[in-house]
C-alpha cells in the first residue's frame, strides 16, 4: 500500500509539472497586458498603415498575417491593400499583371525576385490579394541598390540614373543614425569584430526603410487600410519605415505588430514592452520554416 501511494503521488507531482495547455502564441499589447485578437482586429481597421513585423523563418508569424488579412478584408473590403517588404518595386508591373490574371503562376514565379520561402510563406498574401482583387504593392528597394549603399554610402546613389532612382525613395534621404535600431546594428556588427565594415550596414537599412515608406505613401488613399509585411526590425519600436513615414505626415494612424522569441510566454518580458502596438509572444521551441 506504501508502494502504491508513494506512486500516486509521484505521478501526480509529475502531472501538475506539465503545463495545462501549450499556446503556439500570447497576444499582448504594448503595456504586456493580454490581449483578445477580436481587440486587435478592431484597431487595426481603423488604421491608416497596419506593420506585421515578422520573424521570416517563424510558421505562427506568416500563418497571423494570413488571417489578420482575411479579417481586415471582411471589415474593410476593396478599402484594405497590401504590400511587402519581401518584394522589390522593379517587380511591380510582373506583379500587377499576374494580379490581373495576365499569366499563370509558372510564368510569374521564374522570372520574379522571390524569396526561397515565397511558396509557403508569401504566395498565400499574394493569391489572397489576386482572388479578391486587391492591391499588392512591392514596397522595397531593389537589393542591388542596398547592397551598393552597404559597400560605399548614400552617396553612390547619386551616381545612378534617372530611371534607376525611381526605384528609390527621392534623393538625399534624411538619416539618423541616432535611432535605437541602426545604433543596435552597428554594436553587433563591432561585437563581431566588423566594426569596420559595417558602418554602411544601417545607412543600407535606412535607404530600404526610406523606400518602403515613399511607396507606402504613394499608394495609400484616404479611407483605406494599407497592411504591411516586413521583418520585425523594420517597424519595431516605431522606427525604421514608420520614422520615415512620419517625416512626411504625422497625421497617420498606426498599429504595429511584431513578433517576440520567448522561452516562457505567460508574460511578456521587460525587453519587449512598449516595442508596438501589440506583440505576439511565440516560444522559443516553436519549428522554423527555413
């Protein structure tokens, strides 16, 4: 009987160390309170520029987007557009013919910049968009041009041609290399012995943030919702494209949304509050898609 009741109670020790549940995902917003999604879909239709900053190999970051989209849609109909960092504004006419039902998949994909993840991660927003008729806007620079700024400064571009920068955010750029992310990126890259080389790592993410912002603004209309993808360090803490956007207009309504690495995710750690509007809180086991 001793045998017996010692084992009952080492099973029960054992069951009340497992967690009743297991979340792929907490929402919070900006203070570390929880949040319904139901409350973040609400704030977000009554924005002017919704930011998903996602982690690129995260499967919960692409699968919210997906469905923040669809519920945006419902709310906002033709009044909702997309666009996406993941996307160059070279490729913006291939992009809009393929919206337009010009050509089948297996002509646009080869001759487009896609992302290795673009099938299971960035088709869906883009058959989305193409099945309801939507917009979808190429918001970035072309790679070449941020890799030309990241090998010798702004002042490269100068020397590009007329028709090369409209492809750019007009020219000078303001840059302040005082915002918390750029300064963060020139202290990894130091911490990794770069220092050196790295000074024009975060003036390549300025032009890229600058653009996305210019494009952003040349599509968006009055009324509507304009949803964008980006990596969580474009848009986090409201800098990078957001900065830019409200050089120009101030006046803008935005919700952001980023999404945070944690081993516990029954709270929000004291590193990621205030860094948006509402953070998703993913643990840190969860699979990658790349």
């Amino acid at each position: 009987m001793f045998k017996l009741n010692l084992l009952i109670i080492s099973l029960a020790i054992l069951m009340l160390s497992f967690k009743s549940d297991k979340p792929a995902y907490k929402l919070f917003d900006g203070d570390g309170k929880e949040s319904k999604y139901s409350k973040l879909i609400k704030d977000a239709s009554e924005a002017d520029i919704v930011f998903y900053g996602e982690l690129h190999n995260d499967p919960v970051s692409h699968w919210l987007e997906l469905e923040v989209t669809k519920d945006l849609h419902r709310l906002k109909a033709d009044k909702l557009m997309l666009g996406a960092e993941m996307f160059e504004r070279d490729d913006q006419l291939i992009i809009n013919e393929y919206l337009n039902d010009m050509y089948e998949s297996g002509k646009f994909e080869p001759e487009a910049k896609l992302w290795r993840n673009y099938k299971t991660d960035y088709k869906p927003l883009l058959e989305f968009a193409k099945e309801n008729k939507l917009r979808f806007i190429a918001t970035n620079i072309p790679r070449r041009y941020a890799s030309m700024v990241n090998r010798s400064g702004f002042e490269i571009l100068d020397s590009l041609s007329d028709e090369a920068k409209k492809y750019i955010a007009p020219l000078p750029i303001s840059y302040d290399p005082e915002l918390k992310g750029y300064k963060d990126m020139l202290d990894m890259g130091s911490g990794n012995g770069m220092a050196h080389a790295n000074n024009n790592l975060p003036k390549a993410q300025a032009i890229k943030d600058a653009t996305m912002a210019f494009s952003i603004l040349q599509h968006w209309e009055k009324g509507s919702t304009f949803i964008h993808f980006n990596g969580s360090y474009h848009s986090r803490n409201f800098e990078g494209i957001i900065w830019y956007l409200l050089q120009s207009r101030p006046d803008l309504k935005i919700v952001t949304i980023e999404t945070v690495l944690q081993e516990d995710i029954s709270e929000l750690k004291e590193e990621n509050l205030g860094i948006a509007s509402y953070v998703v809180c993913v643990p840190e086991s969860m699979t990658k898609t790349y």
